[in-house]
C-alpha cells in the first residue's frame, strides 16, 4: 500500500489540476469536459454503460482466449523446426504490417455484423508479441539443459514438455501481459467499424451527439480494464508459477 | 571400461579431434587438460553418447557408444538446474526423466544431498543458492545415477577460487567412496594433478593427445602436496606440453 501511494497521489493531483484547468478557462464541456462531469454523465447513464462494458469485455476475452488457444502450438511448431519457422514469420510479419483498422471492415462485410469478426480483429491484434515471446521462451533453453535432457535419453515430446516449456514460462507470462492490454486495443477497433453494443461503438455515437463526457466515461473504463486484465495476468503468473515472476528476467543457471 | 579407439570428429570442415586414442580404467580418475579449442568438451561428449565419431570407435564396457548410456552421468560447467524445480525434484529429475525413479530414489536424494552439505535445502529453489551450492547439487543429480561414470565438463570454472578448492577435494570424497571413473575436464593445470591418476594434455587445431601423464602423488590427496617435488614436476611437464617452447615464464 505504501508503495502505491506516490502514484495514487499523482494520478490525484493529475485529475484535480485537469479540473482547474477546465474550470479556470471555461473550456466548454464537448471540447475537453471536467473529471467532474464525466464521472456525472458516466453515472446517469450507468445501466447502459454497464450493458456497453459487458459487450467489449466479451470481445475482448474471446480475442485473447483465441491468441492464447493458436499462439501457444503456433510458437512449438515455429520453435520446433526451422523449415517451419521459415515458411511461417514471413506470413506472420505480414498480419502485423497490414493496419487492423483496414481488415475491419472487409471481415465484417466477409462474415456478417456479428461477434466473429470483431473476435477475430481483437484476436489479430493480440496474438504476434504472444507468439514472439513464446518461440522465444522455448529457444531461449540454456543447450546444456537440453543437453541434459538428451543425455537422459528424452524424447523430443519429453524435452519441449519437461524442459522447454517449462522454461518459456516467463516468456509466455510476458507475451501474455501485452497481448491482454493488446486485446482490449483490438476490440475497441472492431467496435469502431461494426457493432451495436460495446464502449467503442459507446464512444462514436455519444460523439455523434457531442456527447463528449461520456465518451470520456467510455475511455476511463478501457483503460481500467486494460490495467485489470494486465493485473489478472500477473496474478496468475505468481499464483501458478511463483518461481517465475520473482524474476524480471528468466533466471539463469549461473 | 571406455576405451577410444583412433577417434576422429570433424564439424562440417572443421577436424575438432584427429586419432584419439585413449583408454580410461574402471574407477580411474582422468583430468583432460589443454588450450580452448583443442576438443575437450567434444571428447567428452562422445563419451557421454552426445555426439558421434566421425571415424573411430568410442567402446564403454566392451559395447559401442551410438546413444547416451545410463553407465554415464555428465556435470556441465554451468549448474543447469531446472529453474522452476526446488532443489530435491532437481536431484531426482534424470531418474523421473529415464522413468527409472522408485521408491526409495527420494530418500537417496535426500541422504546424497546431506553428505553434500546441503541438508535443509532440499525445498529451495536454484536462484536462492550461491553457485557453489547449485554446482553441489548439480553434482549430487549426476551421482544420484549411479554412474560408472561421471564425465565433468570444466564442472567449478564457473565459481570462485576458494569455493573450487573446497569442492576440489569434496569431488576426492565422494570420488573414493564409490566404484566410479571420473573424466574431468578442465583448464586449470593444479585442478588437474591435485585430482587425477593420470592427465590427458591436449594440443588444439586439430585436437590431438599430446601426452598422457601420470600423476604419482599418494591419496588422500590435499593441498599441502602442492609443493612436492612429484606435483611440481608433473605441473611443469603439462605447462610445457601445453605452452610449447614458448612464454613458459614471463619477463
């Protein structure tokens, strides 16, 4: 608790001169409207918020569980074989050169106004630094581990289940945090382009109507539930692997 | 027990070892010494069943070595224990990994990892170890297999001098209470006449045994040997196999 205090006193002190700001300058409420205010409009329209929140927390969800489910055996075959990993990155670095903002509208037009499509879009922006961190976690073994593993006589399947897995924890829970902050980027973009329910779709329509407060609202709860999904995982990371987080780094042998 | 016949190994172009021959007794303790590159490591590891002879022969027990064999355990420089294992699962890790462990591998564990000084740890995990401590236990994994024999691949390199010392002469402990060969490679000329019966010295590029020298030092063996004409005459015959005529003393 000590800890967090200083920041706890920053973001304050941030928010209290936001509010001078405005007030002390008049700026007018949908140009850039008070802390105050937004909390105010965000509380009246509360019930549908909440409705709007449950609907991106969906998406964003499905999109992570998604990059996690084709991640992980994605980055055992790249990490497996380099003919693979040779004939796959070149595609991979081509999903994350393409602007996810663009592919939006073509996969709703291609699969109908629905959730797919929205998943799918969370799924594209999340998964590659998942991906990234995992084939780097399993190549990253010290080679007298699986060295060791050899001179034990382990199989291939034994040496990635009981060495390098294992090892690529830490990677895995690194890749794992950005895609989570990652995941509620991309289902804010899907909502952007197709969708009648969720705090993007929130967002473009109060500022359709100069609604500016509320969209504010909207933005306020991206950002709290990035910072909890990122907490969720961290959570998880010391709970099932408690000697893996101690560490910045993974830790080394020597 | 290993005998190796005319070996050669070549990677790709490059020959790391040209016409070793060489033949370890059962329960003998061989130190392999020579310059970087000279090819310990790799005679090592055709040993261990690793790596396979370009040409030659590599025999353990009057059988040819074509796959890692449980008469041998290998201890690396590096302590590579399981980071997210506590100290105990890291000692019985190869048996669960060869599905050879039973019931009483845990309570063996726990008595090696006592006579190892590390009674109390068994619930630690590596990174609250010191080095010297996790080389222990690095240690204590290989001998849980009960080889006949343990191959050291530059095994106290990585740990300060004091601490190399002290395990210098545990590794003799524990060496003289078992039926066990031991080749152990190393750079440091001391380590290897203080440690073994005879020392292998090595000429590198291609590598080749220049000299095979016996150690005629009574054991126990200690540190106070140092100083005995025997030690240093066999420390200066290695210097010289290994320096050549050049730069065997500085200005």
């Amino acid at each position: 608790m000590r800890r967090s205090l200083p920041s706890l006193i920053a973001v304050a002190v941030l928010f209290l001169g936001w509010e001078a700001l405005c007030r002390g300058f008049g700026i007018r409420p949908f140009i850039l409207p008070m802390p105050s205010l937004i909390l105010h409009d965000t509380l009246a329209a509360w019930p549908n918020v909440l409705a709007h929140t449950w609907a991106t927390l969906g998406t964003v969800l499905l999109g992570f569980a998604a990059s996690v489910a084709v991640s992980l055996p994605l980055a055992m075959l790249i990490a497996a074989s380099p003919t693979i990993s040779a004939a796959l990155y070149p595609i991979l670095v081509i999903t994350q050169s393409i602007p996810k903002v663009a592919l939006a509208p073509i996969l709703i037009v291609a699969l109908g106004a629905n959730e797919l499509p929205r998943v799918i879009v969370t799924f594209l922006v999340a998964f590659f630094p998942l991906v990234v961190g995992t084939v780097a976690g399993l190549l990253a073994t010290p080679p007298e581990l699986i060295e060791l593993g050899r001179a034990c006589r382990a199989g291939r399947v034994q040496e990635l289940l009981r060495i390098r897995l294992p090892f690529a924890v830490p990677f895995v829970f690194g890749g794992l945090k950005v895609a989570a902050a990652l995941a509620v980027v991309g289902a804010v973009v899907a909502e952007f382009v197709g969708a009648d329910a969720g705090l993007g779709y929130l967002i473009q329509t109060s500022m359709a109507f100069f609604r500016t407060p509320l969209a504010f609202g909207a933005v306020v709860i991206l950002a709290i539930m990035g910072i909890l999904l990122f907490q969720a995982v961290t959570l998880a990371e010391r709970i099932l692997f408690p000697w893996s987080s101690g560490a910045a780094s993974p830790p080394t042998s020597s | 027990m290993i005998r190796l016949d005319r070996v050669r190994k070549s990677f790709g172009s490059v020959e790391a070892l040209r016409d070793v021959s060489l033949e370890v007794a059962a329960g003998e303790f061989v130190a392999i010494v020579g310059a970087s590159g000279c090819g310990k490591s790799t005679l090592l590891r055709l040993i261990a069943g690793l790596v396979q002879p370009t040409a030659g022969h590599v025999v353990l027990d009057g059988r040819a070595v074509t796959e890692p064999r449980a008469e041998t355990a290998m201890v690396f420089q590096a302590a590579t224990l399981l980071p997210w294992a506590d100290v105990l699962r890291n000692v019985t890790f190869p048996l669960r990994l060869m599905r050879r462990a039973g019931g009483d591998t845990e309570a063996r564990a726990r008595a090696l990892l006592a006579t190892a000084g590390l009674a109390g740890f068994e619930h630690r995990l590596p990174r609250e170890l010191s080095g010297g401590m996790q080389q222990r236990v690095a240690i204590c994994r290989a001998l849980l297999q009960d080889p006949r024999v343990l191959l050291m691949d530059e095994p106290f390199g990585a740990l300060d001098a004091l601490t190399r010392e002290e395990m210098s002469l545990e590794l003799l402990r524990i060496w003289q209470g078992r039926e066990m060969a031991v080749v152990f490679v190393t750079h440091s000329i001391p380590e290897a006449v203080l440690l073994a019966d005879r020392v292998v010295v090595m000429s590198p590029r291609p590598g080749r045994i220049a000299e095979i020298i016996p150690v005629e030092l009574p054991r126990p063996r200690g540190f106070e040997q140092e100083g005995s004409p025997a030690f240093q005459a066999a420390a200066q015959r290695i210097r010289a196999l290994i320096y050549g005529g050049r730069a065997s003393h500085a200005a």
